[in-house]
C-alpha cells in the first residue's frame, strides 16, 4: 500500500503543474479558487507522500476488494464492454446495445446462474420501459435503423 | 392550521406512492449485502426529475431511512448486514436465527427501527427550526468557512485514511471550477469541450462515484452470493409480544437519544451511531452474557440508533448545509438539483415543501415497518441474488439514469468517467463521498471566497476570520481534523476501516 501511495502523491503533486499553469489564461478572479484547491490538493499529496515513507505503527488496510493486479482485470473488460454498449446506444438503439452489452458481459462475468442473469436483464429492462418511457416520457436513443 | 394543512399534503396519492416507492427500493438495496444508501439515492435521483419536489424528496428520504432498515434483513437472516449500519445487528440477530428465532429478531429490528426513525423525525421537526435562524447571520466568509468546515468533516469521517479524505475534498473542489466562469464568461478547465461549459454534472457524476464505481467492485467476484441458510422461525407477528417491548423499552429510549445526537454530528453516521449505542446496551445491562447470543436489546439497540441517525443527519443538512452523513451528503446534491438551498428560506419561502417532507419522513417510517414486516419473509431471497445478477442491473440503471437527465449522451460518458474514477479511488482507499460534497459545495465556497476577497480592505484570512461565526467554524475545522489525526495517529480507528461503503458479500 505504501508504495500505491507514493505513486497517486507523486502523480497528483505533478497532476497540480499544468492545471495551476492553464490557469494564467483565466481572466480577473478566475484563476484564484482552483489554485487555491490545487495548492490544497498539492499539500494534501505532500502529506500523503510524507506520511508513506513514515513506519506506520498500525498497519491498516485502506482498499476495498481484491488484493492483487488479476482482481481488476475482470472490472476494466467490464468496464470496457459498458462503454461499447453506450457507443452501440447510438446506432442500435438504446434496448437492442443494453441485449448486446448483457450478451457480451454474460461471459466476462462468468455467470454461474443462468436463469437468474436472464431475469435480471429481463426485468431490468421492462422496469426501464415502464418507468422511464411510459411514466417519465424520456426519449430513449432508438438508433439509425428506427 | 397551516400545520395540518402540511399533514395532510402528506397523504396525497402521489406524495404516498413516493413514499411507498421509496421504502420498498430502500429495503431492496438495503437487504442486499454490499449496495448501500448513497447508491440507493444516487440511483433514484434521476427518476425524481420529472416529479413534483415534495413527492421527489420523500421519495428519497423514504429510501434513506428504509434502506439503513433494510440491511437488518441479511444481517439477521444471513450474518451478513445489507449495509455497515447494520453490522452490530448481525452479532445477536444471527444467532436466534440460528436458534431458529429469526420472526423474533426481525420483528424486535422493525419494532426498534420504526421508534428509533420517528423519535429522530421528531427531532427533526423540532431541533431544525430554530436552526435555521443561524444562517440568517451568514455573509460570503461564512458561507465560505461553513463549505470548507463541512468537507473536513465528511473528509476526516469518511474514510479511516484523514489525508486521503481530505485529498479527495479538494479534488471535489477542483472539480466544481470546470466550466463557464461566472464573472468573465471564459471558459475554465474544459479542454475545448463545449459540454463542460456549464460544468461538471453532479448527478451523473453522483451515480458514477458511487453506483457503476459499486459494480465494477462486484465485477471481481461476480459469482459470490450468500450462503443458504434455514431461515424457517415460526411466530410470525407485526408487533412484539409485551414482555419483549417491555425488555428492550428503556434502551430504545436511549438508543434513540444516541441514534439523534450522533446523526446530528457532522459526518458521523448510521454505522457509528449503531455500534455506541450496542456498547452503551451493553454497558447498562444487567447480565452481560446475553450480548453475543441472542439479545433482542442488542438488536433493539443497533437498530433504533442506526434509524434515529437518518431524521437527525438531515437537521445540520436542511438548516445549514452541512450533511450529517455521506448519504445526506448525496441528498444535498438532490436538494440543489430540485433548486432548493439549505438554511433559513428552507422553512420560510419553502415552508411547504419542508414541512411536508418532514411529517412525511414521519410517515414514511411508519409505512417502513409495515412493508418490512410484510415483505420481511421474502427479503431472503433478494439479500441472496449473485452479484452476476446485480452487476448488469446497476450498470443499465446507472446508463438509463444519467441519461434522462437532459437526454444527453455525454451525461453517460461523465458516468462512465467518474465510475471508472470511483473504482480507482476505492481500490487505493479514498471514498467519493468527500469528492461529491466538493462537486456540490465548490461552487458555494468559490461564491463565498470571491466575494470576501472583494470586500476585504486587508488580508482576505483577516476578514474570513473577522466574524464570529466564521471564527467558530474555523476552530471546529481545526478540531475536526486535529481530533481525526490524533486519533488516527492513535490507532484508535483502525476497526473501523473499510465500514464505509459497504459490506463485501461472502463467496
């Protein structure tokens, strides 16, 4: 962890750089809160770097989930078919992306349970119909082929 | 007169189908083990838009306070508890399930529940008025000091890490700078995009930090689900049995006592509120061995203090902007997509609104104990869907969701964005609450620190710190976060880590 600490304080302090320069072109007041917040952010990620090299007498764990690099490859492909089924939104429609995206994400999920996937989707899916078309009248992308 | 007139606008069709709505939703996503409050209400907030305000805040007041219930439910039946408010309740209400007792838990839960929510809209009702006057005395410095006092507190309370809270505070901060400057016109931060002029969307932001950031969690181990358990305890009854009322009366009264004064806290929330109020049961009680194996105070007091937080987070909330909890943080959020501004106009121009949310909070604890108590013997099935079931469902809602905001697909692209962030920020232990209530309080504090800038003769510190007001809220900040480094430093709050955000379900 402490490792993983100094890197998000070393990346942030170096993040503050260009955001604090972009700020020379804001016009009057305007560049005076956001580098008061990034002179904020840049002492917070001074004290975090500190604060990793430091022994810590209880040693705590920060993170949630997994331990490891394997246990996040599994959320980014998700993640990544989650975005190609927002792009499919477009052309297909918003109904037929959210069938191929629970198509594509059924084997990166490994599902054991088929039946309880099926009606999940299935339910999820008639839920968004009735509430968000019907009920709140939201014009849902039907893609090019409507 | 105008009293009753608030009463009864609570029983109109719509404000109680959004009640009803709310409540079964809330135990929903409170009874299954690892969805929480925040994303409950982050979830639910764009299907409010279209809805009349009062019927859109009961809505998801309904769905706080019924979801901190709800995660009684896997916490009794499954020792597993829906939400980290419920932990304490999973120690005694497990083993009677065991013993074959689960009605008698799950009634005494409801029972306690119901009492702790209602003495904590009381305290709502009573305590928030007054309150609000405070904010009448508020210039920009204060506004300025009260933005920053308020991210310190969910900063340093959110997560076991100070810094790492506060970090991600004045990330929020930053954040809330992207777009149009107000003053000039020009464009700040947005990269040539033309979306980004009118900012960063706080609503698409809110279900990305704290939805699709939950379902990425769940990506890692998509086939766990709750182990099967015999559930099967006769006796099933709305009510507790006399005797049982009469075991647990004296620590409901305390409980919510507790449950009111640590909601009211800043930053402090249901969980916390739960695990005094166990310790205090067990400090006061006479034979100290039933803790641990079945005590129905142990459950009594869990539960009424984890709901008596919910009524009481939403005073510092409703009068002075300050949530008293993350998920209060996120119904500020709510309050300010519905225009309204905490503080005193609250209770005079939206008199209406408040007071009609207010008695419907009341109203709504009661309609939780009855749909709880009705739904209660099915809530085992929900609390054991695989998360493969849950994963898609979170991510198509939190798609649909950030969608119908403005029918804009960019909303979905800042969701996706800020889930991607959220998942990051977990998995290296920073929690998006502080991030979020920087989203919504930037433009406020920038607002205020503008203006005190201007009207300073001096040094801009001189004249923030100049009023009283601000001065207090000055020493609180220091206190705040000098208290958490002390205690951190201390150790003290190592057990609580990883509370927030949800209980991982087990393989």
């Amino acid at each position: 962890m402490p490792w993983i600490n100094r890197i998000l304080a070393l990346s942030l302090m170096a993040g503050v750089i260009p955001l604090w320069r972009m700020a020379d072109r804001f016009p009057g007041m305007g560049a005076v809160f956001p580098r008061v917040t990034l002179a904020a952010v840049a002492t917070l990620a001074a004290a975090m770097l500190a604060r990793s090299v430091m022994p810590a007498r209880v040693r705590r764990v920060e993170t949630e989930g997994t331990r490891g690099p394997r246990g996040i490859v599994r959320p980014l492909v998700g993640f990544a078919v989650g975005l190609g089924g927002v792009y499919l939104m477009r052309h297909l429609g918003f109904f037929p992306a959210m069938i191929a995206f629970a198509a594509v994400l059924f084997p990166v999920l490994r599902v054991e349970n088929r039946r309880i996937y099926l009606i999940a989707i299935v339910a999820v899916l008639i839920g968004i119909y009735l509430v968000f078309v019907l009920l709140l009248g939201v014009p849902l992308t039907a893609g090019r082929t409507a | 007169m105008e009293i009753l007139s608030f009463v009864l606008q609570v029983f109109t069709p719509m404000n109680m189908l959004a009640i009803v709505a709310g409540v079964v939703s809330g135990l929903v996503i409170g009874g299954l083990p690892g969805l929480t409050a925040n994303l409950g209400v982050a979830l639910l907030l764009p299907v409010t838009f279209s809805m009349d305000v009062t019927a859109a805040l009961l809505m998801l007041m309904s769905l706080y306070t019924a979801a901190i219930y709800g995660g009684s439910f896997s916490a009794i039946l499954l020792h597993t508890p829906g939400t980290s408010a419920s932990a304490a309740t999973a120690i005694d209400g497990f083993v009677l399930t065991q013993r074959g007792e689960f009605a008698k838990a799950i009634r005494v839960a409801t029972f306690s529940s119901v009492v702790g929510g209602l003495a904590s809209g009381v305290a709502l009702l009573v305590f928030a008025p007054p309150l609000s006057l405070l904010t009448l005395k508020f210039g920009p410095a204060e506004y300025f000091m009260l933005a920053i006092f308020a991210l310190t507190v969910i900063g340093t309370v959110s997560t076991g890490n100070m810094v790492k809270g506060l970090i991600a505070g004045a990330v929020g901060l930053f954040l809330s700078t992207v777009g149009m400057d107000l003053d000039s016109g020009f464009p700040r931060y947005t990269f040539g995009l033309f979306a980004l002029q009118s900012g960063i969307n706080f609503v698409p932001a809110v279900i990305g930090l704290f939805s699709l950031s939950q379902a990425l969690m769940m990506c890692e181990d998509a086939n766990a689900t709750i182990q099967r358990v015999d559930s099967k305890g006769g006796g099933w009854r709305f009510l507790p049995f006399r005797d049982e009322i009469r075991a647990i009366r004296t620590t409901l009264v305390r409980s919510s006592l507790i449950g009111i004064v640590v909601g009211i806290l800043p930053g402090a929330g249901a969980d916390i509120g739960s695990w005094v109020s166990y310790n205090e049961a067990r400090r006061f009680a006479r034979d100290k061995s039933q803790f641990g194996n079945g005590s129905i105070v142990g459950i009594a007091a869990s539960e009424a203090a984890n709901n008596a937080v919910t009524g009481s987070s939403l005073i510092p909330l409703l009068t002075l902007g300050i949530p008293g909890s993350t998920t209060a943080a996120v119904l500020l959020g709510a309050l300010i997509v519905h225009g309204l501004l905490p503080g005193h106009a609250m209770f005079e121009e939206h008199a209406s609104i408040t007071y009609t949310v207010i008695f419907g909070f009341l109203v709504a604890n009661v309609v939780m104990g009855a749909v709880g108590m009705t739904l209660g013997k099915f809530m085992v099935h929900i609390a054991r869907l695989p998360n493969a079931a849950i994963i898609p469902t979170i991510f198509i809602l939190s798609i649909v969701g950030s969608y119908s905001l403005g029918n804009n697909v960019f909303d979905i692209y800042t969701m996706m964005a800020f889930g991607l962030l959220g998942y990051v920020m977990r998995k290296s232990g920073f929690h998006p609450a502080p991030m979020i209530l920087g989203l919504i309080l930037g433009p406020i504090a920038e607002t205020g620190f503008r203006q005190s800038v201007t009207l300073a003769e001096g040094p801009v510190l001189a004249y923030i710190l100049g009023s009283p007001i601000s001065l207090i809220l000055a020493v609180l900040t220091l206190l705040s976060v000098g208290t958490a480094a002390f205690l951190e430093s201390r150790g003290i709050r190592a057990k609580r880590d990883g509370s927030v955000g949800g209980t991982a379900r087990t393989p």
